[in-house]
C-alpha cells in the first residue's frame, strides 16, 4: 500500500508540473473571421485481391464508399471533441473523394469555415476517420490492411495571407484628442499602446502628439502630417463619442479628400460583437493626398479591439494607394 501511494504521490506531481507547462486553448476572440480552406489525404494499403472485390461489390460490411464519406463527414465536424485543444468551429462545407486503386485507397477530405482558426485539424481528422472506417470494414478480407500515410495537403485563408512582407516602410503618427491629457490631469494610455502596436508590427512611428479637443489643432496636426511629413498611416485616438467635446470626426472630414466607410463600418460592427456601446462611435476613415487617416475611439480596450480589426488587412491599402490595385 505504501508504495502504490508513493506512485500516486509521484504521479500527482507530476501531473501538477504538466500542468504548470499547458497552455490551454489559444484565446482566439480577438481575431476576425475569414475564410479558411484545408485539404487532407490518408492513403490505406490494401492486398490487389481486396480492390478486385470491393469492384465487385462483394465487401463483408458493404459500400465501403459511402460509408467512409459519411464517416469522414462526421470525423471532420467532431475534432474538437477527439482532440482537446482544438476550437469547436462552425463548419461550412465537408467534401469527401474516395479513390480505390489497385493497392491503395485514398481518402480526400476537404474542409471550409470561415471563422477565427484554421481548419488543417478537422480535415486530417475526416481523413483519418474515414481510413480507419475502411479498415474495419475490409479487416475480415485483408490482413495486409496499413494506413500508410496521413497528411495536410493545402490550406489557405486566415488573415496572414494579407500581411505585406516586403515593400517600402510606412510611416505612421499618432494622434490623441483629450482635453484631460492635453492639460495634464489623465495619463495616455490608449495612444501610447497604439505607438507600441506599430512598432511590434515594423511600423516607424515618426510623431506621437497629444492635442485637446480642439478643432483647429486636430485639423492643423492632420494636414501637417500629411502634406509636409508625408506620413502613409495617421491614427487618432479619442473624441469619437457623444460628448459635447467630440469633434474629431468633424474635424476628419473636413481634411480627408475621400471618405472610407468601411473601415469605420467594419470597426464597428467588429466591436459589436464585443460590445455594445461599440455603436456610439462616430470615427471615421479617409484619405488625404496619400496619407490613411483612421479615427479610434480614446479607451484603451477599444483601441485595443480597433487594432485587432484592422491589422494585418489595412496594410493592402497603401498597395492600392500605390496603384497596385487589389
């Protein structure tokens, strides 16, 4: 007895130091949906007496075919129930391809979501469910029977597909609209985060300035940073609400040569979905001569939210700026 609790005691310890070393699932609320595609392949060997007879209908357990889509199918919408990390995801679309060869069948399973993660998982997992289901049907004809290979073919989507690895720097500002700030009575909190989250993705933060809610001065700093510094990327941050002192987005449009709604609409609705005083920001979004000029609420959490949305995706935009179109 003294001993199987010695185990116990060191079993346990160690389970304590698994678990100091587990992550857990990935929090993956901030990020936004897109559309993902994953394509997988399991390969089952099988005797070439075995294809004959699956040609000939004469399978023990019956159409191996059908069975194993519909097994596949089914592998791909459990995943996260058979591995624990894995998110539980809306699944849009499951297309299964079984191919009998002379000593091999192949099982294809293609998976589509748009959501937050990928889906590489749910497709090896249709694939690996659907070999399995083969194998059992097909065990009391052919003891050779091995899956031979389980393996991610393709994937596409997620946001990292927009990201810009090469090209020419941009150049950014920071502007924070606060009456509070400005005269010394509030620390910066959200713009200093917003000049840390650009440079952690490469971005040269030429200016960081604080001004209060003043028209005058939020429209001198914008045409500034745009006509004489030339700066690609300009973020303000705060003024966008209902107060009697919120005029940032008035002072916006009256600088931009062209609005972007959907960046503000976007943003919007991104914050929605995590808030819902997220509807009573008026930002806006525009451009002026080649500058991108992007309105942000002034709290921390939203501009925190508001980066989330627009990175790596804004980056396209000063391509098409360029002329390079999409």
């Amino acid at each position: 007895m003294k001993v199987r609790n010695g185990l116990k005691g060191f079993y346990l310890s160690r389970v304590k130091m698994n678990d100091k070393k587990s992550r857990g699932m990935f929090n993956v609320g901030a990020k936004p949906d897109s559309c993902r595609i994953a394509r997988a392949k399991a390969i089952l060997s099988i005797d070439a007496k075995t294809a004959v007879l699956i040609r000939q209908s004469k399978s023990p357990k019956g159409d191996i075919v059908e069975v194993a889509k519909i097994a596949a199918t089914s592998g791909a919408k459990k995943t996260s129930d058979l591995i624990p990390y894995c998110h539980p995801i809306p699944i849009d679309h499951v297309k299964v391809q079984v191919s009998i060869r002379s000593q091999a069948i192949e099982v294809d399973v293609e998976v589509k979501s748009i959501w937050k993660t990928g889906v590489e998982m749910e497709a090896l997992s249709g694939a690996c469910i659907g070999a399995l289901t083969i194998y059992d049907m097909l065990k009391p004809i052919d003891d050779t029977l091995f899956i031979s290979s389980v393996k991610l073919v393709e994937k596409s989507g997620g946001i990292g597909q927009f990201r810009i690895k090469e090209g020419n720097k941009i150049r950014a500002g920071v502007i924070v609209v606060s009456d509070s700030v400005a005269a010394g009575k509030r620390a910066d909190k959200s713009g200093k985060f917003i000049v840390k989250t650009l440079k952690e993705r490469s971005i040269d933060v030429v200016k960081y300035q604080v001004v209060p809610d003043d028209s005058s001065f939020i429209e001198e700093l914008l045409v500034k940073y745009s006509d004489d510094l030339h700066l690609n990327l300009i973020l303000t941050t705060g003024g966008t609400g209902l107060g009697p002192r919120d005029i940032t987005p008035e002072s916006t449009r009256k600088v931009i040569e062209r609005e972007i709604t959907g960046i503000a609409e976007g943003s919007r609705a991104y914050g929605q979905r995590r808030t819902p005083l997220s509807m009573l920001s008026r930002g806006t979004a525009g451009v002026r001569g080649k500058s991108l000029i992007i309105n942000m609420p002034g709290s921390l959490n939203a501009v925190s939210e508001s980066l989330e949305f627009l990175f790596p995706g804004l980056e396209h935009a000063f391509k098409m700026m360029e002329g390079h179109g999409h």
